[in-house]
C-alpha cells in the first residue's frame, strides 16, 4: 500500500507541477501581452503628439499664406486702380 500510495503521491506532485508550469508560461504570455500593448500605446501617443504638431505648423504656414494673399490682392487692387486712373488720364 505504500509503494501505491508513493506512485499516487509521485503522480500527483508530476500533475502540479505541470499545472505550475503551465501557469507560469500563461503568466509569462499575459505580461508580454500586457507590455505589447502599453508599447503600441506609447507608439500611438507619440504619433498623436507628431500629427498634432504637423497640425499646428500647417495652421501657422496656413495663416502666413492667408496675409500673404490679402496683402497681395491689396497690391493688386492698387496697381488696377493706378493703371485704371493712367487710363483715364489719356
């Protein structure tokens, strides 16, 4: 009975240590998980930051070209309105 109940022991100490190994294994694969996704949320974030500053140098190049432009239809309402008095001067 001795020898049945070391192999029923022996059987039992080779399952949990299995299950332990098993476990830690799962372990393991839920903290790379884990790390992957902190890591593909630190990527985003960094790319939200990028995009945002895209975004703001656009608006200010953007705002450049905008008084670029009236300044350029002021100038060319001035020559119209010069070359529409040489005009009439004739």
């Amino acid at each position: 009975e001795i020898v049945e109940f070391q192999k029923i022991v022996g059987g039992l100490a080779e399952l949990v240590d299995q299950l332990a190994k098993a476990a830690e294994s799962e372990k393991m694969k839920a903290i790379g998980a884990r790390n992957f996704l902190k890591s593909i949320a630190k990527q985003r974030e960094a790319q939200e930051q990028q995009l945002q500053a895209l975004i703001a140098e656009k608006k200010m190049q953007l705002e450049r070209y905008r008084v670029e432009y009236e300044a350029l239809c002021k100038i060319e309402a001035d020559q119209n309105e010069f070359i529409d008095q040489f005009i009439f001067q004739k």
